[in-house]
C-alpha cells in the first residue's frame, strides 16, 4: 500500500511508524527535516519509511511525490485549515480518484464536517484522545 503523510510531528510520525511495521513503505513530507528524528533509526536508514523534506502544500512536490499512485493521503500538520488546503491540492491533483483515501486529522471539531463535505474522511485527534482517556479511566 502505497501511503503519503503529510505533516511529521508526532502524529505523522507515529502514523508512518505503524504502517512500516505492517509492512507499507510510507512517504513521509515535512519542511523541517529534523522532524523527521522522531522516528526510529533502523526504519529510515534501511527505506522501510521514505523521508521527503519539502513543503506538503506545494503542487510541484505533489506531482514529484506520484501522488496519483497513492492508495492514502494523510494530512497531519497540526493546522487544520493547512490539512484542509493540501487535501484539497491532492484530490485535485489526484482528479477526484478517490477522495474517501485522503485522510484529514484535526485537532478541532470545527473544520470537520465541511472536510466531509468535501469528501474527505476527517479524523478529529482531540475528540478521539478523550474517547480513550474516559474509556481508561470507565466514565
């Protein structure tokens, strides 16, 4: 399974590392390449996650990313308008393939339901968080 992340804080990161260690090869971007030392050595130095340093909102590094071969796209910068906007770029570049594969993760409800609007499945973190912290604690 062909996936791109978009965004390697912990999310993104934490993401890539759990689908590498299902045996996908993600694509991770981010501008700031020492985002990228949040992920564990052996999975970058041997290929298992591919690192890109560039900016995820960037329709030239879209092109270059292939993202017309991706089965997923996940937008996880922490800015929820910013995931919005490189989802948008991506299903646009992709020509509406499947825009249920572009994944949008949010910290805030606010932005949700206009995503989903647009086709986008939204995942918001904060709300899930809480979820699992009532759960732990049997509220």
């Amino acid at each position: 399974m062909k996936i791109i992340i978009v965004g390697a804080g912990l999310v993104g990161c934490q993401i890539a590392k759990q689908m590498s260690e299902r045996g996908h090869t993600p694509i991770l971007v981010d501008k700031d390449e020492k985002s990228f030392e949040k992920l564990p050595n052996h999975l970058v130095d041997n290929d298992f996650i591919t690192t890109v340093q560039g900016d995820g909102n960037d329709s030239q590094l879209i092109k270059t990313l292939n993202a017309n071969e991706s089965d997923t796209v996940i937008t996880a910068t922490g800015n929820d308008a910013l995931n919005g906007m490189i989802a948008q770029k991506f299903n646009i570049l992709l020509k509406s393939k499947n825009s249920k594969n572009i994944k949008v993760i949010l910290r805030g409800s606010y932005l949700a339901d206009l995503y989903e609007s647009l086709g986008f499945s939204a995942v918001n973190k904060t709300e899930k968080i809480t979820q699992l912290a009532l759960e732990l604690i049997k509220i």
